[in-house]
C-alpha cells in the first residue's frame, strides 16, 4: 500500500505530528478554548519548532488547567513558579507571562465581540486557501491581526507567530498541492 503524501513539513516518524497534520492543521477552528490553547501554544513555540511545543502539548494542557482562559488569566507568581520549575513543559518565564497576560486580553475581546472566534473571522470573509506550494511566514492578514493583538496589549504574537496561528486554526490553509488533505474543504 502506498503512503500517503502529505507537506514535506511532517515529521513521518513522529505519529503526534502526522496526527496534528491529518486531523488539526489547516482546519477550521471556532471553539474559543481551542483558539486560545493554540494562541498560547504558538507563543511558546517562538524560537522553537512546533513539533517541540506538539510533544509537550498534553503536558502544557494538564499544568495550563485545560486551558480554561479564565483560570490562566488568575494565574498569579506561585503558579508562575510552579510552571517555571516543570521540565513537562516549555519554562520560558518571559513566555509563561505573556501566557497569563495574552489570557486577560483574550478575555476583554471575548467581553468586546461576543467571542474570540468572532474577532479572528472579521478580518477575513472565508477561509484563505493557498495550494501554490509557495512557503510563507507572514502575510498581510497576519500583519494585521498581529499589530491588533500588540495594540491590545498581547505579546509574542509577531507577524510570524500569528501566521502560524492562523495556519493552525484553519484561517489560513495551506496544504501543500501535492498533499492528501489539499482536495479537502472545510464548510
């Protein structure tokens, strides 16, 4: 039996990462607890490979209360700590703060649109589907959301971690056109 293509980006020996490729990445997200693990997630990712962040995704969801944005919100200098001190997880200080503080933001943008899921879709009508095969790190959506989010006080969400982001919430897909899932179409 062949093997199926996928983008030249998965790990093929890594089964979290083909998982993530197959099932998660380039769809549709609307679940706000969902779009906020991802957020924080792709926070911790910069300077890293996501396939580092993916192998401590059950670990960060344990420590990180299931990512329940008003739990990570209250996260107060003892928790930090405990954070900062389990080898589970990315320990970046810097990182673990903007993760508290990027929950508070998150919060006052759910409060101003009725949901995350809503503020992220206005900026763009439908889905963007790229299958040129070209590789990007930013686009102009991922400038502009970015530059929102900065403006509303969050960090590490450069122009290249929210694209990234948007790749993997399904704003933005970009299967490559040889890939098994580049025929798929998410309603």
């Amino acid at each position: 039996m062949a093997e199926m293509c996928r983008c030249r980006w998965v790990n093929l020996k890594n089964p979290l990462y083909v998982d993530y490729h197959d099932k998660e990445w380039g769809r549709v997200v609307r679940d706000d607890r969902l779009l906020f693990e991802m957020l924080i997630l792709e926070g911790f990712q910069a300077g890293l490979s996501w396939e580092c962040v993916l192998n401590k995704r059950a670990r960060f969801r344990e420590v990180f209360d299931g990512f329940d944005v008003n739990k990570v919100a209250a996260y107060d200098d003892a928790k930090l700590a405990e954070l900062a001190a389990d080898p589970g997880i990315i320990r970046n200080r810097l990182k673990l703060k903007a993760a508290v503080r990027n929950a508070k933001v998150f919060i006052d943008i759910q409060a101003e649109w009725d949901s995350f899921c809503n503020y992220l879709w206005h900026f763009t009508e439908k889905q963007i589907v790229n299958r040129d095969g070209v590789f990007r790190a930013t686009s102009p959506l991922s400038d502009a959301v970015s530059a929102d989010l900065k403006k509303r006080g969050m960090t590490f969400v450069g122009s290249t971690i929210i694209y990234s982001y948007l790749q993997a919430v399904g704003v933005v897909d970009d299967h490559e056109p040889n890939c098994f899932l580049a025929e798929r179409t998410d309603p």
